[in-house]
C-alpha cells in the first residue's frame, strides 16, 4: 500500500519483521489487514503510517512503538440515551399534563434533567477524540484540538480515571496526558511492551488503578 502524502512511512523493527509477516499471512496466504501492522516486538498493531503532525514530535531516531487513535464520534450511545430522555418526558406528560402548562421561561425545568445525560455523552465522545503515540521512552497525545503534548514514562507521578473522557488521566509535574477509553488496552500494553523489563524503585507513581504495572 502506497502511503499518502504527509505521512511517514515506518516498518517493523528488523528482529520483528519475520514474526510480523508470519502473522499477516490470512487462510489464504495474503496479508492480513484487519487489524494494521506491528511495529515493534510485543507491541499492539497499528492503524497503518503515522501522521505527520504526530511524526513531526519524533526525535532524531526516536523508535514508534504504537500509535491508534480515535477520530470520530459515536452517536449510537448518544442516540439512545436521547430516546430515554424523550420517553421520559412522554411519561411525565402522560402522569402530569399540566407540566407543559408553565411559563416559557421555566420550559427548561422537565427538558434539562431528561436531555442532560445525551448532552454530557455527546461532550464527553467529542473531549475524547484524540490521537495516542508510544515511543520506546514517552507517551504524546494529540488532544481534541489539534495541540500536542509529551510525558516520560520515568517522569508520570500519578495515573488515574479521567473525568472528561472516561479513560486514564497519565499526571506529571507539569504536563496532563488524557487516554480515552478506546486506545487505554492498547496504549497500556506498547508501554508495558518497554518497560516490563525496569526495575520499579520505592518512588514509582501513585497508580491505584495498576495500569502502570
């Protein structure tokens, strides 16, 4: 597969690329491309070639271990919880018609408490939608907004559920990586892939939830 212009083209490490191809190869002897490519041993697969603002945050050979992200919003959730809202308000009008009999200017009483919880998830799908790439040393997120952030494995101090996206909130002294749900398994095995191996000394980062470990 030729790779798009403004992306950068990056291959399995040399040790891993016989293992890689064994994997590909599907019943019928093709490549498999169901799940993208591996690029580094131990790693999860990748969606295919890192995009160039993600690549343009790489040091001078600085390895891709996984790179995933989530790029759009899903509306099934939201669409349902927006119909329990709505057959809430039909049963309320079913037990009190005269809910509907008040001023315009208080309309917002009965409509906020059955449309707020669609709202909240909509919101929370649309913080979440972000871009997580793993090096062999460091995690980058590109958050919603397009702005890049990068945090050391050796320098998070606290790791735990984020409100906002309902994924892992990774804390260091000055910098704040969010992690959404959908790329969390992922994200945790490629750096768990580079640090398996490091001995944890006494003053590791307050990790409650394990997911460093």
């Amino acid at each position: 597969m030729t790779p798009r212009r403004g992306q950068l083209q990056l291959l399995p490490a040399p040790e891993d690329r016989d293992r890689v191809g064994a994997e590909g190869q599907g019943a019928g002897g093709g490549p498999s491309t169901s799940r993208g490519r591996r690029l580094a041993p131990g790693a999860p697969p990748s969606p295919g070639t890192v995009p160039l603002e993600l690549a343009r945050e790489l040091r001078v050979g600085e390895p891709v271990i996984w790179w995933g992200h989530k790029d759009h919003i899903d509306r099934r959730p939201i669409v349902w919880v927006a119909i329990v809202g709505v057959l809430m308000l039909g049963l309320a009008t079913l037990l009190a018609p005269e809910l509907w009999d008040q001023p315009l200017a208080d309309m917002w009483k009965p409509l906020v408490p059955a449309l707020a919880p669609a709202a909240l998830l909509a919101a929370r799908q649309w913080l979440s939608l972000r871009a997580v790439l793993v090096t062999d040393s460091s995690l980058v997120v590109r958050d919603h907004r397009g702005r890049l952030d990068r945090l050391a494995f050796r320098n998070v101090r606290r790791v735990g559920r984020d409100l906002l996206t309902g994924g892992i909130l990774l804390e260091g002294a000055r910098h704040k990586l969010r992690v959404p749900p959908e790329l969390e398994q992922d994200a945790r095995a490629a750096i768990a892939s580079q640090t398996r191996h490091t001995l944890q000394g006494g003053d590791g980062p307050d990790d409650p939830l394990g997911w460093l470990g």
